[in-house]
C-alpha cells in the first residue's frame, strides 16, 4: 500500500539511515496531513521532481521514494547510479523530491478512511453525481474534489472552461479546476515553495502512457526539446503534445510560462489507473535514465 504512512514510514527510515539527506514540508494538505520535500544534494543546479499530485497515480510516488533510497544507497557505498556518480551528482546538483503533493486523496484510494467516516461520506457524496468514474478508483481530485493540476494560473480559464464543457463544473473526482486558481493548501503550497527556488528544469510524474510531455504552447525554453529527446531516448517513452484538453492549468505549464525552463511530464506506466503494482519494476527500470540524467543535463 502507497498511502501517506507509507511515505512516513519511508521518511522516517531515510532519516535514520541517510543523514545527509534533508527533509522538510512544504505545507500541508486540507486534512493537515504534511506535503514533504526531501533535498539530496549540495549544487548550484536546482532541479525539483514531483509525483502523486493525481490520487489515482500513487504508483508515480513509490517511484520517487525507490529512486531517493536508491540514489542514497549508492551514494553511501559510493557505487555508481545509472552510470552516475552518486558523489558527483551530491556535489553538482540539488535535487528537491516531492513524492506526494497529494496525500489525502491517495489515501482516500487506498481505502484509508473508513465508510462510516465523514470524509469518505463526503467523497462519496462527490462521486455519486459521476457514476461513471468508479469509487475511489478513479478518484484523481484533492479530497474536495478539486484536481490539483487544473490549479495553476496558465490559461486557466480556458483549462475550466474546456473541462466545465466535459461536465466537472463542480467539485468532481477528476479534472474540477476549482472556482479560482490556487484555492487549494496542496496546490498553494507547491506554487510558494516553487517561487522561493531557481529551478532549472522539473520533472512531474503522472500515470499512465509511456509518454512525455514537453512544450507549453509556443514556449521554447533552451534545451528542452534536446533533453525531451534524450528522455524518450533513455526510457523508450514516446515526445508528444498533451492533449488540448488537458493543456491548461497545469503545474508544469505554468512553471514553463512563468520561469522558461524545461519541464516535462512523464506519463508512465500503461493501462487503466491506478496501475498495478507488478509493473512498478518496469516503470523504475525505464525511467531511472530519466531521474538520474534530470539532475545532469
Ligand atoms: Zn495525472
């Protein structure tokens, strides 16, 4: 199970075994549950990783808790890591892990809160107006319903506009941008903590599809279609357009609007969400490239 005792049960090990690793929060969610970041590294390059902003894609935060554990292993035994050297990679780049931007809701898929509670009442209440997005499964909102990658001021109106016409014109298990941009703890706190660094290039985990995301309308940030090609290349995931649907509103999109520096989301996995957990070896294994080579390029 990948819900958020799972993610303090990992920070506690990593702060036990990994001194050098820093943790802190970022802010908490609507349930007061902690939104942490974890920094390994000492450079000057920035970088920042996200995952588990979608409830259902909690997959995509076990690969960043696997990957930081990994990255401190061979950082303590001074093995390599994709090729890399965990040491030189410690000294040139600071990397900030967000592994679950969205805890309540992912417990709320793993069946965290009990069916008498009033938070699975209320979410229920929620779901009952989409029949056709199973419960909790399909589940991808914060737990008021709210989609937290709708939330960012990027052409916004036009992303709410676009999913009010699909039906999610009200809070709704997937895709409500809520009624204004940032209106939600998760998504305010991503948007602060981002503002308060210089990130040169972000990574935003999603499931499913084995591709990524690279532009934002006509943006062109330098690099980012050379470091998209050498992604696909090192992870067999294809370069594609997101969707127009989907094109607005989102963290990466602003991040690219508003700093005009490469950010990709990686779509991984494929089948119906949440995936199965037996193709977690498959997903770490194609996108370690990915992780390690978001700290080099
Ligand atoms: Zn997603």
């Amino acid at each position: 199970m990948v819900d958020y005792l799972y993610l303090k049960d990992s920070i506690n090990t990593f702060k036990q075994n990994y001194k050098f690793l820093k943790t802190f929060s970022i802010g908490k969610s609507v349930l007061n549950n902690e939104i942490y970041c974890l920094k390994f590294g000492v450079g000057k390059k920035e970088v920042l990783y996200t995952a588990g902003i979608h409830a259902n894609e909690f997959i995509t935060s076990l690969l960043l808790i696997k990957f930081t554990q990994n990255l401190c292993n061979a950082y303590i035994s001074n093995t390599p890591i994709y090729g890399y050297d965990a040491k030189d990679l410690y000294d040139n780049c600071s990397l900030y892990i967000i592994p679950m931007i969205n805890p309540d809701g992912i417990n709320l898929v793993n069946d965290f809160y009990s069916e008498d509670s009033k938070i699975y009442y209320d979410a229920l209440n929620i779901s009952k107006n989409f029949p056709d997005i199973p419960f909790p499964s399909g589940w991808k909102a914060n737990i008021n319903g709210i989609d937290l990658n709708s939330q960012f001021p990027a052409n916004w109106e036009l992303g709410k506009e676009l999913k009010s016409n699909l039906g999610f014109n009200k809070p709704s298990p997937r895709d409500f941008a809520g009624y204004t941009p940032l209106s939600e703890p998760e998504s305010k706190a991503l948007y602060n903590f981002t503002l308060l660094k210089n990130f040169s290039l972000c990574l935003c985990f999603h499931t499913q599809g084995e591709v990524i995301y690279w532009r934002y309308e006509d943006y062109l940030p330098t690099n980012s279609l050379e470091i998209a090609k050498e992604f696909a290349h090192v992870s067999g995931y294809e370069l594609e357009d997101t969707p127009y649907n989907s094109s607005f509103g989102g963290f990466r999109d602003w991040f690219i609007q508003n700093f005009n520096k490469p950010s990709y989301t990686i779509e991984v996995g494929k089948g119906e969400n949440p995936l199965p957990i037996e193709q977690f070896n498959k997903i770490y294994h194609d996108n370690l490239g990915v992780l390690v080579l978001g700290c080099v390029l």
